[in-house]
C-alpha cells in the first residue's frame, strides 16, 4: 500500500508524515508524530474526545481522513500551555475540579479554546452549545460549564499555535 | 449547584482539626489531566505494534461446526489467526480466583456459542483495517440453537440450555440451592398481622458502563521471558491472575502496568483484553493490542445486568412494615461473570435501610441468550434500590403517610438487627432525610423531624426474631460447597487472625467484624481482638485518625 | 481490502471516477465516509476525494440559493443569504461535527440524521448531479429513490433552494431526547406560504419517520387553502401520520413516534416553542 | 397541553467494600534520604481519585506535608496486591492499608530522629510541616529530610512501612442467608422537582436536593465530583440510559453515543447538596466511599416525582416519555398527585 506524504503545522511547529489511503487523522497524530493528546473513544464521531483544531476550529480528528490537513494548521492539548504556563482553561480545569478521569478532557479544552476565541465572553448557553458534542461520563458537565465560564472571565481568549 | 458541609451532625465523633485529612487539596492527577498527559494504556508506542479483532458470533446461541480461516489467513497484514484450541486453558470464570463459581466461559468458543457478539477467532494483523478485512473473511458454519431471553422463561422446565455448566440456567449456591435465601422470621405471619398487603413489580433495564476510554489492553515481549501488559482494567491482578489462569502463564512473568483510566464504572474488570493479548505476543513475538470498539464497548462489552424484582409489603395502618418479601432476577446473560457475588450483596442489603421484624428473599442468577452481565457503579444495590424505594412510594400513597415520614418511621437506627443477623450501627439514614427535607422545604412533621438515628433502636428492635421459618425450596444435587463463603460449624467466622494483627501489634484499624448479638447493648468483644494490644490499638487509632469516640 | 483514497480537483472527474466503480464512496465531510472506513466497512474499497473550492461556495441564483454540496453545516450557518437554513443547520451535531458535516452528505444520512434534508424536503429544492449524468431532480425523487441505489454512484454538485419570499413561512423544529445536541426522534420542517390569510402550496415534511425523509401528504391537504387557526391545526395534527408507518429504533417505538406525531405537529404549527 | 410539576424522594443506605470481605489491599510507603515519600500500590484510579485520597492519607499519617508524598499506582512489580477499585472498597480498604504502612515508616523516621535530638522516639511529634519535635518544646526539633537522611546515611534504617488491610471472608448460611456483608454503610436521601409534559410524556428534570452522609469527607472538592456527577448518572439511568430498549428483546441495542442515550450538558439542573460526616469505626479516617451510592437514590426518586406529577407508576427503567405516555393514556389523562413544599 502506497504511503502519502503530508506536511502539516501541529502547534506551531511543522510535521512531516507518511499517512495510509483511508488512516485518520487521530492515528496519525497519536502513532505518527506522537502527540498522544487527543484520545479514541469512539471512532464514530459521537464523544469528541479525539477534538482538535483544524485553522482554528474545532475537528473531529478520528473522521478526519489524514491526507485533507496537508498544508493547514493543527491544534491539540499538547500546544495549549506555553512552556509550563498553563491556558486559563487548564488552570481553571484545575481550579474547578472539572477533570475526574481525565480522558475527555483534552477534547473539552479544545471545544473550549475553540469558544473562547471565538466569543472571549460566552454565556453558560453558549458553553452548553460548545462542548454539546463531547460526551463527559464522570463529572456530570457541571464542574466543566463553570471552568469554561471562569477562565473566560480570567481572559481565557489568548492566541496559540 | 451547591455544597455544603453540615458539620453540627455528629460532631462529637470527629476530629475536624487534621492537617491534611478533610483539606480540599488539588489532585494528584491534576495537571497531567488538563494537560493531556496522563498515561492511559494506549499512551504507550511500541513499533511494530500488531492488533487484535474478534471474529463475533451474528446468533444468539448457535453451534459450531466448523471454523475456516483459511481465506483470512492469505489476507494481507495478518499475521496469525487464534481460535480457541490455542488458549492454553480455555475456559474460567472471574471469581475462580476466589474459588467462588465453576468455570463456565471460554476466552474464544469452539464448541458454541451461547450470545449474539460471542468471539470465536481473534485475527492478529498488522494494522485495525487489515484485522478487520481479515475477520470479515473467517468463514464460520453455524448451527442455530433456540434462544432464551427472559429471566422467568429461561427458568421454565424445558427451555433451552444456555450454559451447560447450569444445566437449569440458574447458578448453584453454596451447593446446595439454585438461587440464594434470606429467611428472618416469618413473613407469611407478618402478612397476616398486617393491615394491608402492598405488592410490586420491578424491572431495572441492562445498562453500559461507557466509559469514554473503552476496555483495552497492551502487551509486549519483555526481556527475561517475560510479557508487559499495559491495561485499563480496574483490577490489576485480577487481569493478571486470571490471564496467568488461562494461559498457564506462571504469575510473575506477567508484569502489568496500569492504574490510569479513562473511567470504569465497573465494566473493566472482566479481564478479557489481557488474555487475548499476552496469548497474541506469545503466538507472534511481537507487540499487541486488543482494544473494544466503541461498537463492542455498547454491546459486547458486559453491561450492568437486567434485575426483575418482586415486593410485597405487610403494612400496618400507622405506616409500620411488618413483613416483607422480595423474589428477584439477575440476569447473568450467558455466563456468570460477577452476578453470582452481586446477589449475595444484593442479599445481605435488604431489606433496604429498614428495621422489618420478618424478611424473605429467594434471588436467582439467571442464564439467558444475551451479553453476559458484570459489575457496575452500586453493584447488587442499585436495582434493588430502585425497586425498595419505588416501593416505599407505594405504600407511603396507600397508606396514606408522607413519604419522607415513612422512611423516618421504618428506618433502622443504632443497635437495631439487621435481617442478615447482624446489628447496625453507625447509622445516619435519619438525618440524611431530614436534612434532605429542609433542603428542599418539604415540611414533614415534628416526630420525623425530632427523630435520632442514635436513639430508640436496639432493645426489643435489637432482638433476633423467636422463630424463623426456613425451607428447603430449590435444593440442587450434583453441586459441592465451594470455599468461598462456606458456612463452617464453628461459632467464629474465622479461625486464624487477619494477617496485619499478626504481623503489626501497631495495626491501626482492626476489622470490626460484626457480630449477632442477641441482647444489644454495648459493641462487646469484636473478633478477634489479638490480647493486651487493644487498649493501645484504641488510642492509635484515635489520635491518627481523629476519632474520638468509640 | 485496504482502502484506497482517489482525490481529484475537478467535479467532473470525480463524478466519472465514482461512476466507474461499485465500490466506491465519496468522501463528503467524513462523518458518514470515514465512520465506515473506521469500522471497516467491507462494501466499499475507495474514497473519491474533491478538492473544487465550486464545491463549497453558496450563490444567489434568482429567488433561489445555490448550495454547494461541500458546504459544511457551520459555513450555512454563517451565510447571511441562507439564514432561513441556519435555525436548522445550527442543531445538527455539536460545533465539530458542523464544521465537518456537509450539504451534499446530508442526503444520504439516514436513520436519527438527516435533518437538513428534511427542511430541504420541505422547502422544495432541487439536487444537481455531476458527471456524464448531469442533471437536475426535484428533492423528492431523489430522496425516493436514493436508497434504491439509483445515485449510489451519482456525485451530488449543489442543491438549489428556493428562498422563502416570507421568511416566517419556513418552520423547523427537532425533537430529541438529549439537550442541547441530541439526534433526531423526529424532525418536522413546514413550508407554509399564505396568499390572503391561507395556505397556498403547503409542505410539510418528516426527519426519522421512516427510511428517508418524507413528505405529510395528507397533511399538506388538509392545510391547503386554509386559514392557520387552532381548528385548520388540529385537523392537520390528527391526519399527521396518515400513510405513514413510523420505524421503531433505539430512541422510540413506532407506537410513540405515531402518538407524539400530531403534538409536535400542532406545536409548530401553532408557533408553540418548548 | 400541560406541564406538571412533582417532587420524588428516595433514601437509601450503601455497603462499603467487598460483600462478605475477604478483599485485602496492600500498600507499601517508603522515603528517600531527602524525606520525600512514595507510596507504593496496584491500586487503579479510574479518576475517583485514588492517588489522590491515598495520598492526603499518607500525608496524615506521616505526619508530613501532602507535597512532599506521591503515590503511585498499578505496576505488579513495585505495587503490592490490590483486589482492585469496585464495590466502593478503593477508600476504605486502601486506605486502611495506606495508614498501616505510613504508620510504619512514621516510626521509623521517629526513631531515627529521636537518635539524632537524643530522645525518646514516644516523646516526638510531627507538626505537619516538615519538623519533628519533642511534645512541648518546639525548639527541640529536626526536619523530616534530616531524620531520614540520618537514618539513610548514618543509622542505616529503612524509612517504610508495609501496610494490608483484609476484613475476613465471612460465611453464608445457605438456608438463612445470615452473613456479615460489610462493616460500614453510607446514606443518601435525595428529592427530585421534575416537570411531565402530558402530551408528549417528556420529562424534565428542575432540581435535585439531596443529603449525603459518606463517613467523613477526607478531601471535600473530590467528594463533590464524586456526588455530582454520580447524580447525573443516576438521572441517566433513571431516565436515557438502557443497551437494550425493549427488553428482554434484543433489537435495537444502540452502538454509539448518539443512540445510547445520556442526559447532555442542556439536561443537567441544579442540585444542592448537603454532606453529613459520621465517622466509620474502621474506615481511614473515618472515610467510607460516596462513589458508587451516590447515584441510586436517584433512580427512584425520579419515578416517584414522575408519579407525584401525573399519577403514574413507572415500574421499569428506564422512564422513557413512551412509558409516562402510556401511563397517561391508561389513567385517562394526568393525575397529579398534590404538592410537596
């Protein structure tokens, strides 16, 4: 099977992979380049776990063929602090207690980034609406809904990757 | 939203001031969470890594004939193709571990198979899509069987066997009965005695797990003839004992690594992932995975079980239950999996949170044609629950009480027995309905609202009932008691000290086993206290853990 | 059989190239595409790709829209010009999946998705396909036949819509069992033109009430040439299944879609918001 | 059309650990010469938050700030036996296991100490902060990192402990079902305000309140998450969840998250909730385990608030508007049951 060339910017920095016909773009992110930041939980596009930015608005990466991101910008988890500063988002992540397993909460925070750049001062409707297609089974979205809101007021609309 | 911390209830028992017991410090995890990078078992890279997918059964229960893989095995990418003659020993059951239940269940079916999603081949290739083309090429001869669905049909004379290890579809208890009892006094007395008899039906649906980190396990050669597993199950050495069972696997020469997962629930303890992808490295030498799908995950993943409950109540006028009786379900699915253990959890919890002078129970784990059924968040309690308290609804409407007060009134208190023989204490049923009540402004009267969970319990409550009707309803032959719970003749209910009293006189917290005690007064003499170390035992503990009444 | 992905830059090239093959499936936003490939779809082996930037724009053409059938959910959002479309194009997934989920795909979603299609449905528009077949086809018969595999191996280029002259005579509503993003349970658009205080040329179509979407005929007639006042509702609501027979899934029974049919009909009908 | 409003309420009471016992954990805690601390366990946090509750018990115990300890989980090689995290056990049981071995490194690093200050080890006391000092004289003091670098480099003893914790398997008696289950129990009760559309069926869930009684909290924000995501479980499972829809058929088992319904972050209300703390005689601390109970009382509280609303019984879960619906049309239309506060 032949391998497909793809060149892509993934938080700024450039990447150059070798993708299969039909591989998504998760795969090539997680065992391609590494960045083990976005996370499988379905495959089928209906728990946003594997959420990442493509120019800046939020994907879903397993049901993104990987050959479509040549040329454009990819954001993950992985590029939102800066160096060890955190994102307001991840500091208010922390501050809420809005991560109890973890595992979907890379793909919130990108949901999340995506919102805040968008509208730096969203309302709780609109960040119900924002993580609408993320599927969070530990937390009961409360503790998540009230993160997003306090690193929106802490100017969680800063510019990365 | 929100919290708050009641701190007036009880307070003579606690030590509130501890340096970093009761603080609301950040988790541990914390950071590698928000920043993506904490370590799930499918963060770990290996090259050369190959995946495992199971060939499924399209039947509920269905013989085979024959497997042929022969096509598949030309695929390209496959590397090898596992059935079932290749599992070194095939055929267990979780609880084995601690001898509780007869194997029942093959890792990969060769003989039939007895739910719709069943495995009977596993293909190892060199990427997902190859193993998945090459499972769609496995050819397997099938002999449909007549399936079994419903609890109460599987159970009838004559329907068809779904496990053949229980030839009735129902589990064996103790050797001796197909379902577990609870008999305290007499209930049929009790619905004689009582003003009115209240009856229910409850039906709890099979419910998934989900967690959002589906069920999956890594394996990789090690060097020293060993495998690493990287898993996400939430019993690392049940997944480690039970592959060490089905492989033949001495124990350590299996190294397993996990304790960061993407959530549980219950539904990752099966340990089926772990197995299946030590069995695949042995076979190849090479890296495995064998992950669900979230496809598999919703259906072939084991899921909380169906429960069908039956109550019925002797109430008196005044709202007091004299009496009550409950018939129930498990549905096991096709193998037994956890559902033996949850009915006798299930068992030892009723009749719910109450002082019932007469309780009858007979519970039945029962095979039916579907997805075996496991443990999940409230195991054995959650469906009853549902059922008791619907119930309490009932008879607080019928009787015409306040719901609130109705369980105020029937609640058990300190030092009241318990239908399992056993006193309560360290009740809290009461106020946790009272606060609830004035949280909620549900005005409820002043006898309920002046109620204590400490006071007014035990005495006469406390008392074993004079007669308890038995029987021997459901007596099986051909089964032997197995170690695990099996009644000794000996009044202790073990002989030898728990091992950290015999090693530490220091020991913190001895196990306060509870004892029948006919006449409850004072908690006497709790087993078995190892001599001349109480009295320091006590003081440990209460400076440690800031207790500070007994 | 590994899959094997063609892209191409022109749509007729495509058109042909997916004409060519049973076995080949075009990628659209993915959604539907790439969740096969995921689960190894065995039915097919190819992924026809288009890279036309024809393919994702939106243009006025006389009263009507021209859509693109690569225009994502979240770009009809965003377009002034097809704001009639956006109340619907704004419930269809979460943000992801509305950057992601096309037009063009929309038609072939099937089961608890779909619902674009059915406001499409509704509002009467008409689909154009590409290649040696090139042609147009009211919505209708292409819904009709889709699953038929008649278009199996057609590429659909655009949808024309014609735009509401009343804007307030479009309605859409969605009924789901998750907020705020569940899947469809039904979906009910009505287009509802009035000349002189009465209906003139009602549609009334459904979302997963049955293998495609589908328009209310006996609906529509009962609402043709009447005034929209409670008893012309009410008489509508009670036909609203009339030849249907509603599919039982994992959201609800036949028996439940057919009884809260009417509810949700009325609702809209009457301007009720729940 | 109308919208009713009705109250439900369910109380129940919830086993801690492994029914009959017999479910033992292991820790194992040492120090680094710098007195640091690590525990050791195969122990899995599923996100409950076991490294975390494990390691403010160690921190206590020791006598030691939480910073300076960590804990890690699951590697069989380093991490002694663990039954594993279910049956509410992680807490109670590990944490018991936690202390045993925290207890035993804390006397070593006393010993050590007392050593150094030439004491006696029984006159010491940590004040929480890194010293160990004679009981009333703070100045007599030593840090943490000096007594286990002295007892590494110049005593030549182990700072660590070994830790397990088994309650005995208790028997069954097979015709009487007497047993000793648990050793400890947590409590709930809960109200549920929802609102029934009686046209539709559809109901809406508007407030929970609820009192909690779990022990003691041993950290109240992961207390929190545990209660308020439990009670959304328990709102799904009342109302959305179910892999197998018209059971005991086995058709239309959904096979995604859009099909396998769960209530969605529009779903959610308001919950205010009340933490009681009566200490277990034998839990860490007191601590028992809110994981698993703090979802049941709201399965029943939910049909019930469904009945007070329209007067139907909702016998099986989970409570889908075809069900309410049914029940309406049965009854001859809603039934509302009367106000409750």
């Amino acid at each position: 099977m032949a391998k497909k060339p793809v060149q892509f910017r993934l938080n700024g920095s450039e990447k150059a992979v070798f993708v299969d016909d039909g591989q998504n773009l998760l795969d090539v992110l997680r065992r391609g380049v590494g960045d083990l930041t976005p996370k499988y939980g379905c495959g089928q596009g209906t728990c946003g776990t594997c959420t990442v930015l493509i120019d800046g608005e939020p994907h879903l990466s397993c049901l993104t063929l990987a050959e479509t991101i040549d040329g454009r910008q990819v954001s993950t988890t992985a590029g939102l602090a800066r160096g060890s500063e955190l994102h307001p988002l991840q500091a208010a992540f922390m501050d809420g207690f809005a991560a109890q397993c973890g595992y979907c909460t890379p793909g919130m925070l990108m949901a999340a980034s995506a919102l805040l750049e968008r509208n730096p001062d969203p309302s709780r409707e609109d960040i119900v609406e924002a993580i609408s297609g993320n599927i969070c089974r530990c937390t009961g979205y409360e503790p998540i809904i009230n993160a997003i809101l306090a690193a929106a007021k802490a100017g969680g609309a800063r510019r990365y990757g | 939203m929100s919290i708050e911390f009641r701190k007036e209830y009880f307070a003579d028992e606690r030590d509130d001031n501890l340096n970093e017991v009761g603080k609301p410090t950040q988790r541990q995890d914390a950071l590698g969470h928000v920043t993506g990078r904490s370590p799930y078992f499918d963060d770990h890279l290996f090259d050369g890594l190959l995946h495992i997918r199971c060939v499924r059964s399209p039947h509920h229960h269905a013989r085979i004939r024959r497997i042929d893989t022969s096509e598949a095995e030309r695929m390209p990418g496959v590397v090898r193709i596992i059935t079932g003659k290749d599992v070194p020993h095939n055929l267990n059951t979780l609880l084995s571990l601690l001898d509780f239940g007869l194997d029942d269940e093959p890792l990969l079916s060769d003989k039939k198979v007895a739910y719709k999603g069943e495995p009977v081949a596993a293909v190892v290739a060199e990427t997902e899509r190859a193993a998945r083309d090459a499972v769609a090429k496995v050819r397997v001869d099938w002999e449909e069987l007549p399936a079994v669905f419903d609890v109460e049909e599987a159970v009838k004379p004559g329907a068809p066997v779904v496990n053949e290890v229980y030839p009735k579809n129902l589990f064996v208890y103790h050797g001796r009965y197909d379902h577990q009892k609870l008999r305290y006094g007499d209930v049929e007395a009790g619905f004689r005695q009582a003003d009115r008899i209240i009856e229910g039906r409850y039906q709890m649906s099979p419910i998934e797990q989900a967690p959002t980190e589906t069920c999956g396990a890594i394996a990789a050669p090690e060097t020293n003839d060993r495998y690493v597993v990287y898993t996400s199950t939430q019993a690392l050495f049940f997944s480690l004992d039970t592959t060490s069972k089905l492989l033949k696997t001495p124990s350590n020469r299996l190294h397993f690594i996990g304790g960061t997962v993407g959530g549980g629930f219950g539904g990752k303890v099966d340990s089926l992932h772990e197995p299946m992808a030590v069995l695949g490295t042995m076979l190849t030498g090479r890296p495995c995975k064998y992950i669900f799908d979230r496809e598999e995950e919703m259906q072939v993943g084991a899921p909380r079980g169906a429960e069908r409950w039956y109550l019925k109540d002797g109430v008196m006028n005044d709202g007091r239950i004299v009496a009550r009786k409950f018939v129930g379900y498990f549905d096991s699915g096709a193998y037994t999996r956890l559902s033996s253990y949850a009915i006798i959890k299930g068992v030892g919890h009723l009749p719910g949170p109450y002082t019932i002078p007469n309780v009858y129970a007979d519970v039945y784990c029962v095979f039916t044609n579907r997805t075996p059924a496991t443990a999940m968040r409230g195991f054995g309690i959650t469906g009853v629950d549902f059922a008791i308290e619907a119930h309490m609804d009932k008879v607080a409407h019928e009787v015409g009480i306040d719901p609130i007060e109705l369980r105020i009134l029937n609640a058990y208190r300190d030092g009241d027995m318990k239908a399992h023989r056993r006193l309560a204490k360290n009740t809290a049923l009461i106020e946790c309905c009272q606060v609830a009540a004035e949280k909620a402004k549900w005005p409820i009267s002043q006898a309920a609202s002046q109620a204590s969970s400490l006071r007014d319990g035990g005495g006469e409550r406390g008392r074993l009932p004079a007669h308890t009707a038995t029987d021997q309803n459901g007596l099986v032959t051909g089964f032997t008691a197995q170690s695990y719970a099996k009644k000794s003749r000996a009044t202790q209910p073990s002989a030898t000290p728990p091992p950290q009293m015999a090693r530490h006189e220091s020991a913190p917290v001895t196990p306060r086993v509870e004892q029948p005690r006919p006449q409850p007064v004072q908690p006497a003499s709790a087993p078995p206290p190892p001599p001349a170390a109480t009295e320091q035992r006590h003081t440990r503990f209460s400076s440690i853990s800031g207790l500070r009444r007994r | 059989m590994p899959v094997k992905v063609e892209t191409y830059d022109r749509v007729e090239e495509a058109a042909r190239a997916l004409s060519a093959s049973r076995s080949a499936r075009f990628l659209g936003g993915g959604t539907l595409v790439m969740r096969a490939v995921n689960a190894g779809d065995q039915s097919f082996d190819t992924i026809i790709r288009l890279r036309d930037p024809d393919f994702r724009t939106i243009r006025m053409q006389g009263d009507g829209l021209v859509i693109g059938a690569g225009v994502t959910m979240a770009a009809l959002v965003a377009n002034r010009d097809a704001a009639f479309l956006a109340t619907v194009a704004r419930v269809i997934g979460g943000p992801a999946i509305r950057n992601m989920a096309t037009v063009g795909g929309n038609l072939f979603a099937s089961g608890n998705y779909g619902d674009l299609a059915v406001a499409l449905l509704a509002l009467g528009a008409t689909v154009q396909l590409a290649g040696s077949g090139s042609r147009s086809m009211p919505i209708d018969e292409f819904l009709r036949d889709r699953d038929r595999d008649r278009h199996a191996t057609s590429l659909v280029q655009s949808v024309t819509v014609p735009r509401p002259r009343d804007p307030a005579a479009f309605r859409f509503t969605k009924v789901s069992r998750v907020k705020p993003k569940g899947v469809s349970l039904m979906s009910i658009a009505a287009l509802l033109p009035q000349s002189g205080g009465r209906v003139q040329g009602a549609r009334v179509a459904y979302g997963a009430m049955g293998p495609t979407p589908l328009r209310a005929i006996a609906v529509e007639r009962a609402l043709e040439g009447q005034a929209l006042d409670a008893a012309a509702i009410d008489r509508a609501a009670a036909l609203a299944v009339e030849g249907i027979a509603p599919p039982t899934d994992a959201l609800a029974s036949s028996w439940y879609r057919a009884e809260v049919a009417g509810v949700h009909l009325k609702r809209l009908l009457a301007g009720e918001r729940r | 059309m109308a919208i009713h409003r009705g109250r439900g309420f369910a109380s129940i009471n919830y086993p801690i650990g492994m029914n009959l016992g017999g479910d033992p954990s292991q820790a194992l805690v040492h120090s680094n010469p710098g007195g640091k601390f690590m525990v050791a366990l195969s122990s899995i946090d599923l996100g409950q938050g076991m490294k975390s509750v494990t390691r403010q018990i160690a921190a206590e115990t020791l006598g030691v700030p939480v910073e300076d300890v960590y804990v890690d989980t699951a590697d069989s090689d380093t991490g002694p036996h663990c039954m594993g995290s279910f049956a509410s056990r992680g807490t109670h049981r590990v944490g018991n296991a936690v202390i045993q071995a925290a207890q035993e490194a804390r006397s070593v690093m006393l010993e050590a100490a007392a050593e150094e200050l030439e004491v006696d080890p029984a006159d010491l006391v940590t004040d929480g902060k890194g010293n160990i000092h004679v009981k009333g004289a703070p100045s007599k003091s030593i840090t943490t990192a000096e007594a286990c670098g002295a007892a590494q480099f110049k005593q030549g003893r182990t700072v660590s402990g070994r830790g397990i914790f088994l309650i005995p398997l208790s028997e069954v008696d097979a015709d009487t079902g007497e047993m000793t289950p648990v050793s400890c129990f947590a409590h709930a009760a809960l109200i549920v305000d929802v609102d029934v559309d009686d046209e539709t069926g559809e109901i809406d869930v508007i407030q929970m309140n609820s009192a909690y009684e779990l022990g003691r909290a041993l950290n109240p924000r992961l207390v929190e998450q545990q209660l308020v995501g439990g009670a959304w479980m328990g709102m799904s499972h009342a109302a959305w969840e179910t892999t197998e829809p018209y059971y005991p058929e086995r058709s239309h088992g959904p096979l995604d998250f859009n099909t396998y319904l769960m209530p969605g972050p529009g779903d959610i209300a308001p919950h205010n909730i009340a933490i009681l703390e009566r200490p277990a005689p034998d839990g860490p601390f007191g601590g028992k385990g809110p994981g698993e109970m703090c979802a049941n009382p709201v399965l029943p509280a939910m049909v019930n608030a469904v009945f007070n609303a329209v007067g139907v019984r909702i016998d099986e879960l989970p409570i889908t508007p075809e069900k309410v619906l049914r029940g309406i049309r049965a009854n001859g239309g809603a039934q509302p049951q009367g106000r409750r506060g």
